[in-house]
C-alpha cells in the first residue's frame, strides 16, 4: 500500500491518520505508517497537528455547555 | 397504574416498560434523565442553545408518541439520542445557516487548564481557535466529530446514533478532523515560530 511513490505514499498516510489515533487501523497498516512517519517529515508534521487537534476536541468536549 | 415514588433508582428499561403502559411519571423520569445530556450533545451540533432546547422538545414529543414502537434492541438513550440529533439535523436543514460571529465570547467560557498563566492563555487561545474551527465544518462531518471526539461516543455507538454504517462514520471523522487541523495549521505554524 505505500510501496509506491512518494506522493502517494503520503496520501495514503494522510488517510491512515485518523483511524491510526482511534487504534482502529490494521496492524499491516499499522507497521508501514509507522515506517512511513519515520522517514517522512510533512507526515510527522501532520500526525503531530492532527494528535493536536483531537486533543484540543477532546478538551472542547469538557467544557460546560 | 401504579406511579413512581421514592426508592430504588430504576432501571431505564423498568421505566420504558411502566411508561409504555402509559404511566407518565416514568415517561418524565426518562425524560429528566436524558434531556440534558442530549441538549448538551445537540448544543455542540447546532451551537445554538434555542436550536439545542427546541430540538430536545421535539424529540421528548416524539418519543413519546412512539414509545410504543420502541422494541428495545437498542438502548432507551440511544433511541432517543438519534430522535434528538435527527430533530437537531431538521433544524439544521430549516435554518441552512448556522455560521457564527466569530467574535463571540467563547474566551470567557473556557476554563484554565494549565498552572502557569502561559498555559491557561494558550490552552484558551487554542481552544477557542479549536471551538471556533468547529463551527465551520460542515454539518455531517461537524456532528460526526462532536459525537466521536466531543462527547466521547465510540465509532460503533456514533454510527448507530446517525443510523449509518461505521465506515461513513469515519469517512466523514476523517474528514472533519483533516479539515479542522488545516484550519487550525496557522495556530500550529506560529507555535513554530
């Protein structure tokens, strides 16, 4: 699934994110984003923003209405 | 029929089966039970305390004119969590314009969140800019991140309260909080610099 070009290595990483952060994501998924947020930096980036922004949601989500 | 007095807190299901014989005062302990959470949900929907209240009504009105359709494959408060997010949803579709003024005063109810007084106003500023983000997805994936991130439901329950398969639920999660976080990316980067 990312043995492919770069581009599109990321784009499927992209997809890959939020499922990975509800540890909903196949193992075999699992294993390559991990390989894949190794080596690439934008991803990095963007699982870090993306972890952020849960975050922030799930704080949002204790705040009386 | 015997009404409800003091004693034991009964069970949801106790009072469905007393309210489905037509006792009310079970039918208003359910209710007391549940609105208010589902008005906290529905508010986080619609940001709109009226549109939160009214949809509540519509939904307490509704469930009890259908009670007697209620056949307990699911929870007493899923069934009518989904009456309420599809009265929400209904409002939604009436109203067709739920942007806010961004201006608002959402600074005065978020609560600190750090000791020092750097991470109270950073844990405010991001958290009024999360707030803020929110707002402006559209519906579906607006309702979808609020049920799965804002209130906590797992993905199973968030599909079962929208009625859709899990795999849009998390089609459409996806793709809320992808577009959140690129309209949260401006905060990120100045964090960086």
């Amino acid at each position: 699934m990312l043995g492919i070009g770069k581009h599109r290595r990321c784009r499927k990483a992209g997809e890959l994110l939020s499922p990975y952060l509800d540890d909903e994501i196949a193992p075999k998924d699992r294993r390559r984003l991990s390989r894949h947020i190794a080596e690439c930096s934008s991803c990095r980036r963007l699982l870090t923003n993306l972890t952020r922004t849960v975050d922030g949601l799930r704080r949002v989500g204790t705040r009386p209405t | 029929m015997t009404t409800i007095g003091l004693g034991p807190r009964l069970s949801d299901d106790a009072l469905v089966a007393r309210a489905k014989a037509g006792d009310d005062a079970a039918f208003e302990m359910l209710a007391e039970r549940h609105s208010t959470p589902l008005r906290r949900l529905l508010y986080r929907m619609t940001r709109d305390c009226e549109a939160a209240k009214d949809a509540v009504q519509e939904a307490l009105a509704s469930a009890w004119r259908s009670l007697g359709r209620f056949e307990g494959r699911s929870r007493f408060s899923t069934w009518f969590t989904r009456i309420g997010i599809n009265a929400a949803y209904s409002g939604m579709r009436r109203e067709n314009e739920l942007l806010f003024d961004p201006q608002d005063d959402l600074h005065r109810d978020i609560p600190d969140w750090g000791n020092q007084p750097d991470e109270v106003f950073e844990s405010r500023e991001y958290l009024a800019a999360v707030d803020t983000a929110l707002q402006q997805l559209p519906d579906d994936y607006r309702t979808a991140v609020v049920l799965r991130d804002v209130q906590g439901y797992s993905t199973e329950e968030a599909a079962e309260l929208l009625g859709i398969g899990q795999r849009a639920l998390k089609s459409r999660l996806h793709r809320g909080r992808t577009a959140l976080r690129a309209r949260l990316d401006d905060h990120f980067a100045e964090e960086v610099g």
